[in-house]
C-alpha cells in the first residue's frame, strides 16, 4: 500500500481523497461554490436557519415543516418509504434543498460487524475499509446518505463505556484506521461525520459526558491525530463533543472548532452539535439561557443544532438584535449547502419506497462479516496448548449465557441489527462440532447477568462429563457504550463464582470473553489455560469464535489497548511518560503499587497465534536523518511453528533526550504479513524524519536534534534493535502543516 505521511503520528493510503471516491477539481470546486452563493442569495434568514436545524424521526418533527424549508437534515431514519416521504415534501419547498439523513452506524447496519474496538485488533486498515464499505451500502440502499461516525475519540480508561465505539489508546492506530473507515463509508454511499471533537475520551474517571483536562500539546500529540486524519480522508462533517475540555464546552470552543479545525487544518465542511448539545450550555454554566447558548455554539464554530431547535428558534432574532451578525451564519449555511452539492443530493433520485432492510444480512455481507471477525479475536493466553480443540476431544460442554445470546453479542448502537439475524457462539460451535462428530452439551449455568445460579450444578456436571468445557462469559450488551460507565471491571454478578467452580473440575476449559472492553480478570488469569477475546462479534460471531477455537482460522488479533491487572491502575496506557523515579522492585521509593504490579496484564499490542515467529536481522538503514528523510527500518519474521499464521509486525521509536519528556515508546508503523510454516518475510518499514517528533502548545510540531531509538516486535514490549540520529532541529508551523493537509487530498 502506498503511503503517505502528515507532521505528527498520521499515515494515509493514497485512496484518502475527496467525497464518493472523485477528486474535486478546481474548475469543479469553483462550480459548486457559485452555485452555493446564488442558493444562498436567494435565501430568507427563516430559510439559512432551517439548513442548520437536525430533526430526529419522532418527536418534535414535524413533517410540514420539511416543506417549509425549516429542517436541513435528518437523523434516525432507517425506513426507505419515510426517507421518499421527507425528499417528496423538500421537493415541495421553496428552494427544494434536499436534506441529509443521517443515522449512526458505527459498526454495520443490518448486518453487524465486531464493534469498533475489536475491529482495531485486527491491526487492519483494509478489512476497517471493508466493514465500513458494506455497512453503508446496507443504509445507502434505503436512501440514508450521513453517517455519525467513526468515533475518532482515543481512550486510556476502560471504566468509560463508550470505550467500545473507538480504536484504543494509540493515536498512530486510531489516525489510520479511521482514515480507513472514512473511505470505506464514502464506497459505500456514506458522508461521514467523525466525533466527538475533542477530548470526549478523557473524562475525569471515566465518567461519561464528565470534563477533560489535557493540555494543548497533548491535544495535538495524542488526542487529535485521528480527527486530523479524517480531515485528510474527506470526512464531510465533524460532531462537537458534548464534554468541555479545560474549562470551555466543545460545543462552544473556537480554540477547537475554528483555530484548529479549520485555520490550522484547512477544514471546509460543517460541524453539527452532539444530541441536544448547545442547549446543554446552560447546564455547563456558559450561557444564561437558550438564545444565549445558540449564540455562542455558531460563533464558535457549530453549523448545525442536532435535536435542540435553539438555532430556528433564537438564531433570526439574535442577527436581528445584531448580537450574531448575518454573515456568521451565512458561512454556516453555505458549509451545509457545500457539503450537499459535493455528494451530489440535488441530482440524486428519490429513495426508492419499496426497499427493505429485509433484503440484508446476504449470504454475501454474512460471509464478510464473518471473515472481518475471524481477525478481530485475541487469543490472550494458550497455556496446555488447550486451543485449538484436539482431535481427541469427544465431547464439549458450553456454558454461559453469552454463548447463546444473540442480541447481546452484536454490542452497542447496532444499527438496525435484529437478534435474530445473529449465529451465536453456541450455535457456531455445534454447527462445527456435529462436522468432527463431537457431542455438545450446552448449560448456561446463570442468567445473563449472573445474579443467580440455580442451573450451576446441571453447568458442573455437563462439565465433569466432556473432555472440554468451553465458557463465554463478560458483559451484557446493556453493561457497554454509551452512558455506561463502570466503577468495577470485574466479570459481573456471580461469573467469578461460576467460572471458579468450573476450573475446580480438573477439566480443560477455555474462556471466550464476550465484552466492549478488558475485564479484571484477578486470580481467573492464573486459573483459566486459554482466555480469548472476542468482543461483541457481530452478526456472524459463532461461526466465526467457532472457526478459531478449532483451528480452522489462527487467531491473529492483537489488543488496541492495555488490558488492566486492576481497575486502580486506570488510566492505563504504553505510551506514558518517563518518571525520574522508573520502577525498581527493591526500592519502594520508585513508580509502583504496593498491591499490584505496575505492568498491564497484557501489553498494547499483544495477541497469541497457534504457531510461532521470530524476528531476525533487524537494520537500520538510515543511521542519519536530515529533513525529507525518512527512518528506513528492516526485519526478517519467520514463521517457526506448524501452523499458518498471521502476525502484526509492528515499529516503534523514543526519543531518550528533548526538550520536554517524551514517551517511552510510541508505535509508528506496522503490517500484518500472512506466513506458511517456516516461512520468511523481510518487512521494511520508512517512517518520515517529520513524524519523529512533538507538538508545542501552540501547534508548533518539532522533530528535535538528536538520537532517536527503534523497537521492533510484536507488542509494545518489543525488543530494542538500535538507534538513529536526527541530524537538525525541524520546525514545522500549523500554517504549513495545513498545507500538508491539503496536499495529502490532492494526492
């Protein structure tokens, strides 16, 4: 794949261009500006506000009003007959500006694919592009056009729910795979609008919709990197936070909306609030009341007010009084309007009435949903080699209320995903079994929640009886997403119980955890041989957790987080900061825990596979690095097992000596290589001299004079294999990085 490099941790494909696959030329460009400004001229103040008003399906839309040219666009609509409704009665007004509708699809939309934090650990930009294209020719086929996704939001704290919507802890991981994700929903007929801008990942406690504090410089290093690279892949649209960050609410922050959105980074397309976000200004404590509150959220840089009615309701009467001036929202309404002749919504047909989502999951979107899931599950541990099933075993017992719980492993905001579409794992592991002739016997042993256990002892002795107890386990559906943050991480209700009483039978047992995020396992770690993470799969999840626990797929997923020994180590995060105090175990006086290890349980990065490989010969090839260059790095992967895998090779670098401490790794390439057994590969990777380095608090990024040291492995704690040198100081100011920006477009 070829690449192309943004200053700061951003990768993007050479595909990473402009709306629905076509580049806009100049002379194009040119064309739908003029044709914006006479819409516009043309326009009533009532009429420019209406562009800015998003309505739900329900209450309080009025439908008369979509003739009256009041609402610009639509959310929550997923029927192709009430889509044709609505685009007939624009039709009908004055302008017939067609609206956008929107809808959050973040992770398929009849067909459900792993959420978007098992879908990071498939450390695959392609299958991120895939998922993402299939889910929106699902929702384009019945006319929806807007997306509210991907969430870009990087999170450190697993206690936050809304954890599972995004990519992990890294920000190099989460630029490329969003990136990926912007350009598969654009394939498949899909605007995107990438949230929650910015810093909603970083609540005080995990806490949903709680404040942030991160410094300006941190902003930049970490948590904007994949907003930036959603700018550069064409993202149409961007959602403003619900959270303030330092101090200031982000549906009120031109720090965010304009200075770095649009002045540092070229942005051109428009910014919509959150569900009823500028009227939660009031409840922030930044505006007095509602006419006050919309005021604030336009000049700041919101175009469009998401199901509050303040803009169509106080925005005409605040120009009139001349506290808004016109042409503000002028240049909101021509963002909208921009937006919508660059997908093309005037020379579209109509929603055709008659589809149905009906007609989905395919035999097709099964089979892709299902491939994309294989790749997704982490083996975390394999002790016994229990997995894959022998060919000895005769006979599996299954317990657990999430091996057959077919709503609860699609995960949160499904879409229009219907339980019965899901193949459990119960159901996946039977269809497999019955093929090698394995009995199954399944006991769910506990109600969904474990808040009994009345069906334990029929659970133990299924288990006494198999040579093979497979559990799944983790959290209900309802324990993940949004407003569901969690004090304790521990397996819920009685699980703990359960699964202790399964271990105590001698048997070999493997644990499939079905969850949005890492559990505290405790003391199950050091009792269970072979725990694997499956996420909430999706709709083809059992065949799928199935082809992996008998071998027919190696697992090759690798975590996109830190997996927690505690849920007092949280935050938790490879990448921090040097201490002038780094751990000793013989000095109390150093970074440390007095009841627990500093260490995650299981690194950033980490995933088992049935085989085996070793990293050898690893070059530098460029000791010396002026600007232009790039740290050219090299490395023989052999597979030295028995079996065909895949693993994520994967490159980081320190900078031991700067200005300001910097992080004690940071990931800044990887690739996912397919080996036979005793393969080899040689992967090289090049990483430019300009991604080597650190933002200032004014935007400023800096690659500092200087060594710079390489790791490379398979995880975060991958061995170091030499260093480099940056040969001069390079200084690169946001104006310039904007042109950057606008370059990667152009590509």
């Amino acid at each position: 794949m070829r690449l192309f490099h943004l200053p700061g941790p951003v990768r993007l494909s050479a595909a990473c261009v402009l709306f629905l696959g076509a580049l806009v030329s100049a002379k194009a460009q040119d064309d739908i500006e003029r044709k914006v400004n006479d819409l516009l001229s043309a326009m009533t103040l009532e009429e420019k506000v209406g562009q800015l008003n998003l309505i739900s399906h329900g209450p309080p839309l009025r439908w008369e009003e979509i003739s009256q040219g009041k609402i610009g666009a639509l959310l929550n609509f997923n029927s192709a007959a009430d889509v044709a409704r609505a685009q007939a009665l624009a039709r009908q007004s004055r302008l017939k500006i067609p609206p956008l509708f929107g809808l959050d699809i973040l992770h398929g939309f009849r067909t459900q694919f792993p959420i978007p934090l098992g879908e990071a650990a498939a450390f695959s930009p392609r299958l991120s592009g895939v998922a993402s294209e299939w889910a929106a020719r699902e929702a384009s086929y019945l006319g929806i056009n807007w997306t509210f996704a991907p969430m870009a939001d990087l999170s450190r704290d697993s206690r936050w729910g809304r954890i599972v919507e995004g990519f992990g802890e890294d920000p190099y991981l989460g630029a490329v795979l969003t990136a990926a994700r912007v350009e598969g929903f654009r394939k498949g007929g899909l605007a995107t609008s990438a949230k929650h801008f910015a810093g909603y990942g970083a609540p005080q406690g995990g806490r949903d919709y709680d404040t942030t504090y991160i410094p300006p410089a941190e902003m930049y290093d970490t948590y904007l990197p994949p907003f930036r690279a959603a700018v550069a892949a064409g993202s149409v649209s961007f959602m403003a936070a619900f959270n303030a960050l330092n101090g200031v609410p982000s549906t009120a922050n031109p720090w965010l909306l304009t200075e770095v959105l649009r002045n540092q980074w070229g942005f051109d397309g428009f910014v919509t609030s959150d569900w009823s976000g500028i009227h939660e200004l009031t409840a922030h404590g930044v505006a007095a009341d509602d006419a006050e509150a919309a005021r604030k959220a336009l000049l700041a840089g919101v175009d469009m007010d998401m199901m509050g009615e303040l803009y169509v309701k106080h925005l005409p009467g605040e120009v009139r009084a001349g506290r808004v001036p016109e042409s503000a929202v002028d240049e909101a309404v021509r963002r909208v309007l921009r937006a919508k002749f660059r997908l093309g919504l005037f020379d579209r047909p109509d929603a055709n009435p008659i589809r149905s989502d009906a007609e989905f999951p395919s035999p097709e979107t099964r089979q892709v949903a299902r491939e994309v899931a294989r790749e997704t599950l982490v083996l975390l541990q394999n002790r016994n080699n229990v997995l894959p099933v022998a060919p000895s075993v005769r006979s599996i017992a299954v317990i657990g209320p999430l091996a057959d719980a077919a709503r609860d492993q699609l995960g949160p905001h499904a879409a229009r995903g219907h339980a019965q579409d899901s193949v459990t794992i119960l159901q996946g592991i039977r269809q497999r079994a019955q093929s090698a002739g394995i009995a199954v016997k399944y006991v769910p042993a506990c109600d969904l929640f474990c808040r009994t256990t009345d069906q334990l002892p029929a659970a133990l002795a299924a288990a006494q009886e198999a040579d093979l107890v497979i559990a799944a386990f983790g959290e209900p559906q309802d324990l993940s997403g949004e407003a569901a943050s969690r004090t304790r991480l521990a397996p819920s209700g009685k699980q703990v119980e359960v699964l202790e009483a399964l271990v105590a039978t001698g048997k070999p047992m493997a644990l499939v955890i079905v969850a949005g995020r890492p559990l505290e396992l405790g003391a199950l770690a050091q009792k269970i041989p072979s725990i694997l993470m499956a996420w909430y799969p999706g709709t083809e999840g059992g065949p799928a957790v199935a082809d992996v626990l008998f071998g027919d797929t190696n697992p090759s997923g690798k975590l996109p987080l830190s997996w927690p020994r505690a849920v007092g180590q949280l935050p938790l995060y490879y990448n921090r900061l040097p201490t002038g105090r780094p751990t000793l175990h013989n000095n109390r006086f150093t970074l440390q825990y007095l009841d627990e290890a500093i260490t995650p349980l299981y690194p950033f990065g980490w995933g088992l596979s049935y085989t085996t490989f070793a990293y050898k010969d690893a070059a530098i090839e460029t000791p010396r690095l002026n600007a232009g260059d790039a740290l050219k790095v090299s490395v023989t992967v052999t597979n030295t097992g028995a079996r065909a895998g895949q693993e994520v090779v994967q490159l980081y670098t320190r900078d031991p000596v700067a200005s300001r401490s910097r992080p004690l790794r940071e990931l800044k390439a990887f690739e996912k290589i397919a080996l036979e057994p005793g393969q080899s590969k040689r992967v090289s990777f090049q990483v430019p001299v300009e991604s080597l380095g650190f933002h200032l608090d004014d935007g400023t990024y800096v690659a500092e004079a200087g060594a710079i040291q390489v790791f490379l492995g398979g995880n975060a704690e991958a061995e170091a294999v030499g260093e480099t040198a940056i040969a001069n100081t390079i200084r690169i100011p946001p104006s310039q990085q904007r042109a950057s920006v606008s370059a990667t477009r152009a590509q």
